[in-house]
C-alpha cells in the first residue's frame, strides 16, 4: 500500500506541473522551462477537475494499511487538496485578479537568478517563455469578466513594471557577450501586449470588494487547519498587541526617559547606511554574523551545500515587497542557493534598512530563520511535504527565529525594541488580516491603523495593505505561527524534561518540511518528541 500511495502522489504531482509548468521551474524541474501556463477559463476549470480526482484516487487508499509515515503524508495530501481545491473552486482569485504581469515576472526570475544552468541556456528559455507570452495574456482576458478595482490597479503598475525587468534581463545577456536578438524581440512583443492589456484593462468592468468576506474567510482558516477562528485569532492579536505596547514603553525609557516611544524609534530609524549600496554590503555582513551565531550556539543545524546572496529586489514586485523578501531555492535543484531580496531606496527612505532592523531581518529571512527552514524542508524526500507550504509554518518559525536569536546574544536593546515593534507590526497584521476580510475594517482603516501602531511611512504602508487584500489569512500567519510554535516548544520541554535539546527540537522542525502544526505534532511524536 506504501507503493499505491507512492504511486497515486506522483501521479498528481505530475499533472500538478503539467498544469503548471512555472510552479515546476520554481521546483527546480527544468524539462518545463520551455513552457507558460494556459491563461484560459476552461484550462482552470479543467485544473479544479484534476484537483477533485486527485482528492478521490488519494481517499480510495487504505489508510490503515500503510506505514506510520505514510499515514501522516496521507492525511497531509488530503488536507493540501482539500485546500487548493476551495481556494480554486470557491476564492476564484484566478477569475477576479487580472495581474498577469505578476505571473509572467515569476515564470521568468528563477529562470534569470537561478544559476542552475550557463546564462546562455537560461537566456534561451527565458526567451521561449516570452515568446508565448502574448498568447497568454490574451488568454488571460477569457476569464476575467469583472475585477476589484484594487486588483486591476495593482496589476496595472505590474504590467507597467514589468518591461523594466526584461531590460535588465537583456543588459546581463549583453554583459556576458549573449546574442540577444530573438531575446529582444520577444521581449518587446511581450511588452506590446502588456500595453495593449492595460488599455483593456481600464475598461474593464469593477465591481466587490477585494476582501473574502466573513464566510470564506472562517472556511479558509478551517482548511488551513489552524484550529481557531477567525474572533479567536483577533483576539489573540488584540492581546499580543497590549501587551507588546506596554513592553515597548519600558524599553524605550530604558534606551532614553527623555525621549518618547515615537521619538525613541525615530532615532533609531535615523541610523541607518549613507547609501542603498552601503545598505547591501549591511546585508551581507549581518547574513555572516547570523549564520555564525547558529553554528556557535548550537541552534540549529546547517546543510551542506547551502548559500544566500543578495539581490535587489526585481522592479516588478517592489510596489509589494517595500523592505525584504527571500526567494529560496529550488528542491530538486543540486544548487541550494537562495536569494535576499532587498528593495532599493534612497536618502530619507533608508530609514527602512536602519542598522537594528536590518539585523533582526536577517535572522527572519536568513539564518536561522527563511533561508535555512528552506533547504531542510527541500531535503525532505516526501513528494507530499513538497507540495506543503504551510504559512503559519513558515512564516512562524521565521518570526520565531527573531526571539531565539536574541535570546542568544543578537543585537542590543536598541534591537530588541526593533524586535518588540516587529511583534507589535506582526499583531497588527493580525487584526487588519481578520478585520478586512470579515469586512469590519475597510482599506482605509486598515491604512490608518497599520501607520498610527507602527509608525511605517504612508509608502510602505499602502503596500503593505495592497498585498494583504490578495492574501488572504497568511499576514496572520507570522504571529500566530510563533505563538503555535512556542506552544509546542512548551509541550516538548515538559514531555522531555532534562532531555529536552533546542538543536534537537529545532532539527526535527526543520527537516520535517513546511507543514502545518498538526502535522508537526504528528512527526514529534513518531520521533518521541511528544
């Protein structure tokens, strides 16, 4: 039974990246870089079918019959079906987003930042996939009968970036002596249609709101498997965030009683690197001195293989990625090699990549936080654990991973008042999370109160809350996450009393892959964790 277990996962897996050829670049399966998606109503109707088969050859199989692993990658198959399948059939964001710049852009950075293959083979299929790209913006228009007025204008400016990435696609060719003709071409073809699809796109009838509404939202939180709802997670942020403010009051007369909490922040904000440039180098520098820490304190282990570099962030994402982002590396790629993404910025907007936060990003998004949760969880051989990227995972250990670190030395108290204002942010994601999609908060509220309880600049901010409309449940996935996470942790300090390791624990986490927490509390206790 192990075996028709196998069997019927790799089946859907396969048909999961014929469907989706992109998703399979980003997998690190590169038989499909040649290929785009179909942009076609009936091609995703035709996916939701294939998600509904799936879900019925997976609970065709005996589950009692296969081993204690299995079962747990049996459970897990189901739940990530029965997720994909609601967000196809019942979000339909495919039906009502109109930002095929986004998808083009993603089919086409881990093509260009990858270096799994010479430059010149990877230019070739950049290429391939560009000249295909005006069929599928066309194809796109076949679904999308309505927009969100805030989906249309944000795929908008996408659609309008864009081009910009493709000419420093064609600059890099050029750099390394790459002919670059057929690659120009179908660059401009592509950017042509996209100006076409603009136009099209301002005719485009807008209507609802670019939230769930309270319905979907509590049947996503239920699939998702976290085990609460929608008013328990708001009220666990309310609490987090009283709590997080009186905290930040005492740290901020410990680093100066003269001074006010906003002004306490102002002055750290205010030391940051004189250019984007010096800015960089901080990164790396910081990228260093985490890793190290890691090894030294025994938190966690690091793979052979592993390397993080540091990039800007591509123009078409940074009207959504305002500071840092983290683009991990492909599992079926020997080259384990992820990439920090940094968005550029100059004079007085530096104060985003100040020196304290730049240090509690690192851990977030590097060690031992994004990056190294990565290329554990792409050793993991399951095809299953493959598939799952369980947010509240992800997002939570990372989040997680900033407290760890300061309880290991990291940073000063100016830190850790960066530290306890990035809590603070992550509660209010929470409740602006909830409160939009179960539409209590509208856009601009959730504006107003993400600037007034973080003090982000209105920029940072508008893009901040743009994404979160398109994202349903995952902004609250960090602190919920964390909060999870040491929830567990407890549990297994007090099954395993003076046997209790961090570097155990955290291992187990790690190798297990991006699963929910169910999940993980199921692997803990194969492993006799719990």
């Amino acid at each position: 039974m192990n075996d028709e277990f196998d069997s019927t996962v790799r089946d859907a897996f396969d048909s999961l990246m014929k469907f989706k050829p992109d998703l399979a670049t980003g997998f690190g399966l590169h038989q499909y870089d040649t290929k785009m998606p179909s942009g076609t109503k009936e091609s995703q109707l035709l996916f939701i079918e294939e998600l509904s088969k799936c879900l019925e050859e997976v609970q065709s199989i005996d589950r009692e019959s296969l081993s204690r692993e299995r079962q747990i990658d049996y459970d897990l198959m189901i739940s990530i079906t029965r997720e994909n399948l609601f967000r196809e059939k019942d979000i339909r964001m495919w039906e009502k987003d109109p930002d095929c710049g986004s998808i083009i852009g993603y089919a086409i950075v881990p093509l260009f930042s990858r270096e799994f293959a010479p430059l010149e083979a990877r230019l070739q299929s950049i290429t391939a996939r560009l000249q295909q790209c005006p069929t599928f913006i066309k194809e796109v228009k076949t679904r999308i009968s309505t927009s969100v007025a805030l989906w249309r204008d944000m795929a908008i400016e996408s659609c309008t970036m864009l081009p910009l990435f493709f000419e420093i696609i064609s600059s890099a060719a050029l750099a390394k002596g790459v002919e670059t003709a057929e690659l120009e071409e179908a660059s401009a073809k592509t950017a042509a249609a996209l100006s076409s699809y603009v136009e099209w796109l301002s005719q485009v009838p807008c209507q609802g709101e670019p939230t769930l509404g309270r319905p979907l939202f509590e049947k996503l939180l239920q699939v998702r498997e976290l085990g609460m709802t929608a008013d328990q997670i708001l009220h666990l942020g309310e609490e987090y965030l009283c709590r997080e403010k009186e905290h930040l009051d005492v740290l901020s007369s410990g680093i100066n009683p003269q001074l006010s909490v906003e002004q306490v922040r102002t002055q750290i904000r205010e030391d940051h690197p004189p250019t984007f440039q010096d800015a960089l180098k901080k990164y790396e520098e910081a990228i260093e001195k985490v890793r190290n820490l890691v090894l030294t304190e025994k938190i966690a282990s690091i793979p052979e293989g592993e390397r993080l570099i540091v990039e800007e962030t591509p123009v078409f994402l940074r009207h959504i990625v305002p500071t840092a982002a983290y683009f991990p590396p492909a599992p079926f790629e020997d080259d384990q090699m992820g990439i920090y993404f940094v968005t550029p910025v100059e004079q007085h907007l530096l104060t985003e990549h100040d020196n304290s936060s730049l240090i509690n990003t690192s851990a977030h998004e590097a060690y031992p936080g994004h990056h190294l949760q990565a290329v554990w969880a792409n050793r993991n051989p399951s095809l299953v654990r493959q598939l799952s990227c369980a947010p509240e995972f992800v997002e939570g250990w990372a989040h997680y991973c900033e407290e760890v670190m300061r309880y290991h030395g990291l940073g000063d108290v100016k830190a850790q008042f960066v530290q306890t204002v990035d809590i603070i942010f992550r509660a209010v994601r929470i409740i602006i999370d909830v409160s939009l999609h179960c539409r209590t908060m509208s856009f601009d509220q959730a504006l107003a109160f993400l600037q007034k309880e973080t003090g982000m600049s209105p920029n940072t901010a508008l893009a901040e809350v743009k994404r979160y409309t398109k994202t349903p449940a995952y902004p609250l996935s960090y602190l919920l996450g964390k909060h999870m996470l040491l929830e567990l942790r407890e549990d297994v300090k007090n099954h395993l009393g003076k046997a209790y390791s961090e570097q155990s624990f955290h291992d187990i986490l790690l190798q297990a892959g991006s699963i929910p927490f169910k999940y993980l509390r199921e692997e803990l206790t194969l492993k006799k964790m719990l």
